[in-house]
C-alpha cells in the first residue's frame, strides 16, 4: 500500500473516531437535558402517572406565597395523588403568610387525606402550618411550639442624635405610622401595638385549642411562646407520635385507606427562578448525589426571603447564624 493510501485510511479512521464522539457527545447533551427536564418535572408534580403519595415541603421561613397555593390545589386535582404528606422544617414567618398556608392545607385536606411530618422544625407559624392537618408526627429530637406573636422594629433614635439628624412628620392622626424607628415611641402607641399583639395571640392560641383539643390548664401550659422537643411534645398534646416520615404514610394507610407501599414523590411549587443557575445547579447536583452542594444553591436563592418579612410575625430565630 502506497504512503497516500495509507494517509488516506487514517484519514479515514480518524474521520470515523470523531463521527463517532460527536454523535456520543450530543447523545450526553440530550440525556442531560433529558435528565434535568426530568427531575424539574418530578419535582412539580409530573414525573409519574402511578399512583403516589405527594411530599409537599414547607423549609424556611414562611411568607405570602401564591405559588405555593397553586402546588396545593394541582396536587388536590391530581388524579394519581392518594395522599399528601407536610413535610415541615421551618421557624416560621410572618402570621399572615401562616394563616395563608393553614387555610391552603385545610382546603386541600377536603380532597385528600393530609399528615404533617415535622422534619427538624415547626415553631410559631411552623407549627401553625402543622397543625392544618389531623394527625403530627415529628422526630424525637424536633422542635415544635412556640405559640406567640411578635412585633419588632428597631430604636434609632440614640444613632440619629450621634449624627445631628431629627425626623420631622407632619400626620393625620397621633398614632399614625407608629410605631415610627426614628422618634422615641409613646406610651399610646406601644399600648395601641400590644393591642394587635395580643389580639394574634388569641387568634394563634384559639387555633391551637381547636384544632389540638386542649383544655385550658394545657393550653395555659402549651402556649407560654416556648419551644418543645418532640418528646416533650406527645404529652402537651402539641404532636400526636414520635417516629419518622414512614410512620406519618403508615397513618394515612391505617386511618385514611390509603393503598400501602406507594411511591412517595416531591412536588414543588412553579418558579420563575426554576431556570436560573442556582436552580438548574442545584438539580445537577441532585442528580449527581451531591446533596450537600444543592441544598447549599437553595438556601443561596432563599435567603432573599428573610429579608422581606414585614409586619406580625409568628417566627423563632429565623436567621441563622
């Protein structure tokens, strides 16, 4: 064979090596895709046409949240959802937020059966969102209560007298836009926002003896805007059974008919951000077992969330430090 031939076969042979990777490569590209499509879909609810047991999560801290409203009643229209577990790991958030997402639980509970798991924390509107369903199982080591409500605002008004700085306000009424940081707050105004306090506390602590069944005495005892171990829990009758998320499912197969051994599956909310690099790495790196990696992209995205609270809040140590 000639020098030409020869050149012209390896030609050849190359030619067909790098057809070969080519194809190969787009081939990954498209299973990855594939597979990111995927998860995002199992993740919203589509990623199966059996019959499953819906997770829904509720982690950090809770705020007005209308897509979480929409995950609600797409899983209480799903047709292949026989029951929904409340996965809850929170400290709660601001009571409006909280009242929001009870009323949305209490609704979807009218459609499917609903137990709550408390996964780490459900204190103050954490625990108010436990309380939507009938049943509350929680880990030992958990932390649940803290019934109270909270009004905070910061006192300027020694750093403005260091800089020479007064604020002036011209207002309708004395109690307008007070509490104000910036002038010292008067006895009227403190007594008007104890007022709204107090009367949210009677609120949270008349959701708690409904829906827990507490007389007084445990209701006084429960309701002091203390935490509570999930031992010390069962006997405050603020959870109903210390175990895990497989004896929440094994309540709702017991007492609610649900059929046994189904698949348990997330469903998230809609998001504008499910495109965005921390989203799309986030699901990589679920998809590559580096849990750590993704949960550390989520609390990244979420700690926007911490900042916008405003208003009565229903929340214990909602920052970490």
């Amino acid at each position: 064979m000639s020098i030409d031939a020869e050149a012209i076969a390896d030609r050849r042979r190359l030619r067909r090596k790098l057809s070969f990777w080519r194809v190969a490569g787009f081939s990954g590209l498209i299973a990855a895709v594939a597979a990111i499509g995927y998860a995002a879909a199992d993740r919203a609810g589509y990623g199966g046409i059996q019959n499953q047991i819906a997770r829904i999560s509720i982690d950090g801290v809770i705020t007005g949240n209308q897509r979480l409203a929409d995950l609600m009643r797409r899983v209480g229209e799903s047709s292949t959802v026989s029951g929904v577990v409340i996965s809850i790991n929170s400290p709660g958030g601001t009571t409006t937020g909280s009242e929001e997402l009870y009323r949305n639980i209490r609704r979807l509970s009218e459609k499917k059966p609903v137990v709550t798991f408390v996964d780490g924390t459900a204190a103050s509107g954490g625990y108010i969102t436990a309380m939507a369903t009938d049943y509350i199982v929680a880990r030992e080591t958990s932390i649940v209560g803290s019934i109270g409500v909270l009004f905070q605002y910061p006192d300027l008004t020694g750093l403005m007298g260091q800089i020479g700085v007064k604020m002036e306000a011209v207002k309708s009424a004395p109690l307008k836009a007070e509490p104000n940081p910036f002038t010292p707050t008067s006895p009227e105004a403190r007594a008007a926002m104890q007022a709204v306090v107090n009367d949210t506390y009677d609120w949270f602590k008349n959701l708690v003896r409904e829906r827990r069944r507490l007389n007084e005495g445990e209701l006084s005892t429960a309701s002091t805007g203390q935490v509570f171990s999930g031992r010390q829990a069962v006997p405050l009758k603020l959870i109903d059974k210390i175990g895990s998320e497989r004896d929440a499912v094994a309540w709702l197969e017991q007492e609610k008919g649900v059929s046994k051994d189904l698949p348990i599956r997330d469903w998230e909310p809609r998001s504008d951000r499910d495109i965005s690099i921390f989203a799309m790495s986030a699901t990589m790196a679920d998809l590559f077992g580096f849990e750590q990696v993704a949960e550390a992209m989520r609390r990244t995205s979420a700690q926007a969330e911490i900042a916008r609270l405003d208003g009565l809040l229903a929340v214990w140590q909602p920052l970490e430090k």
